[in-house]
C-alpha cells in the first residue's frame, strides 16, 4: 500500500459515487425508494460521516505515533489487513449509532460531503508523515486497524454502498415515473 494507491482508491470510489448522482433528476435523489430507508442523497450524508469519523481516528493515531517520535513510514507499507473482501459485506454489516444520515439529506449534502472528503485527503498526507503502523484503534466489525487501513476502509466501505445506491436510483425513478 502507496500513499498514492489509497488516494487512487477514495477518488475512484467518489468519482463513481458522484457520477450515480450526476446520472439522476434533482427530484429522484431526495426519494426513499420502497425497500429502503435511505434515499441516494442520504447515502452520501452516510458517506461523509465515515469520512469526518475516519479522518479525526486516522488523526489521532498519527498524532499519538508522532509524540512518540517514530520516524516516516517506508514508502510502500506491507503486512496490513487485506480489507478488500469487506466491500460485499457493507450492506450486511451491523448499525453503528452516529453513522445515521440527516433525514431528510439537506441542500448543503454535496458540499458537506466533498468538505468531508478533502479533510480525509488532507489527513492522508498527514497519516504519511509519520510511522502509525503500530498504533490501532477498533473498527467495530473489523476489530482494531491502523491508520493506513482506515484510511483503505473508507475507499472499501464506499464501494460496498455502490450497489445500494444503484438500487435506491433505480427504485426512485421507477416510483417518480408511475
């Protein structure tokens, strides 16, 4: 893992987040779609509390390796947790309290959401300036991970909502055009 790969991997993930939104009526994004309690706007408000919640423990563990006063990480990071396999269990994972959208999503959801996004990017550069790798805190599904591998869930855990939104989309338009 590259401070560029996970880079790579959050923009790809919104871009393909924000390009399901782009393809949909104003009015179809704000519909909860029967099946659903989310409509595609509060997936994003969803999304951007991940992002404003990995990035303050992505924070604090860089934080807490730089007190300690280890070094830079080496350029290329191994032996993380494989966090990839998660993505299809997104949907089936358990609540967990303060991660619930506004309902209804606000106007400002779009612009919260990319403030949220490019605090994270900005703690990505922080999380690489200091070895955090020993440094943990529990993801309540996954157990305790590191900031590199908060920072990787936050790309895997959008592409796990991917196909739910594609469902809520796709349930909006059908009940607008009835």
């Amino acid at each position: 893992m590259t401070k560029e790969s996970v880079y790579s991997e959050l923009t790809t993930a919104r871009t393909a987040t924000l390009a399901m939104l782009d393809s949909a009526d104003g009015s179809v994004l704000s519909w909860v779609s029967a099946g659903h309690t989310w409509s595609a706007l509060m997936v994003l408000d969803h999304l951007r509390i991940l992002d404003e919640q990995v990035a303050a423990v992505a924070k604090r563990l860089t934080a807490r390796a730089r007190k300690d006063g280890v070094g830079a990480p080496p350029a290329e990071i191994m032996g993380l947790k494989e966090l990839d396999h998660y993505e299809e269990g997104v949907m089936d994972a358990p609540s967990v309290p303060g991660m619930e959208p506004r309902d209804p999503a606000p106007e400002t959801v779009r612009a919260d959401a990319a403030v949220a996004r490019a605090r994270l990017i900005a703690v990505l550069e922080e999380v690489w300036e200091v070895d955090s790798r020993e440094r943990r805190f529990p993801h309540p599904w996954i157990g305790p991970i590191n900031a590199y591998e908060w920072l990787a869930f936050a790309a895997v855990h959008e592409r796990g909502h991917h196909g739910h939104l594609r469902a809520i989309l796709a349930g909006a338009v059908s009940a607008v055009a009835e």
